[in-house]
C-alpha cells in the first residue's frame, strides 16, 4: 500500500487518536501532521480523508465547510469511543 493510501491514513490518524484518548499523548496540531507526514498527503485529501471519518463515525469534533468547492476544516478531533 502506498504511504497516501486511504486506509493507511486513517491507521495513523486513528491510532495517534487513540494514543490522545488513553493519555499516552497530548494532541499538537505539529505532530499530528508529522504523523500523516504531510509531505505524502496534501491538505484537501486530508480534508476528505477527515470529512469521510466523520461520516463514518469514525472522529468527531471536526466542523467542515465548503469553499469553491473544497472541503476545509477547523479542528477539534477526538476518536469515538
């Protein structure tokens, strides 16, 4: 699978979630982003990848909006538990 592949994003973004969610991490925006490695996914694929997540009750606290066409996101992210 490739590194921007759908299902290893959300891995890593679920499982650095997860990390947040049992105390084990702290959520920083920086880290989170070096975890998606941010050289491999552009921000609008991640927009989506998040916007799908949130369909999928995979996240929550993600508050999407629509600009010419493309989704953009303010953030406050936590897994569902």
């Amino acid at each position: 699978m490739a590194k921007d592949d759908y299902n290893v994003v959300v891995f890593k973004i679920l499982t650095y979630l997860y990390a947040c969610l049992k105390m084990k991490a702290l959520f920083e925006d920086n880290v989170f982003r070096q975890i998606i490695d941010k050289q491999q996914v552009s921000d609008e694929y991640l927009a989506d990848i998040l916007h799908i997540m949130t369909e999928e009750g995979l996240i929550v606290g993600l508050v999407f909006t629509m600009t010419w066409g493309i989704h953009t996101f303010w953030h406050l992210i936590a897994i569902t538990s």
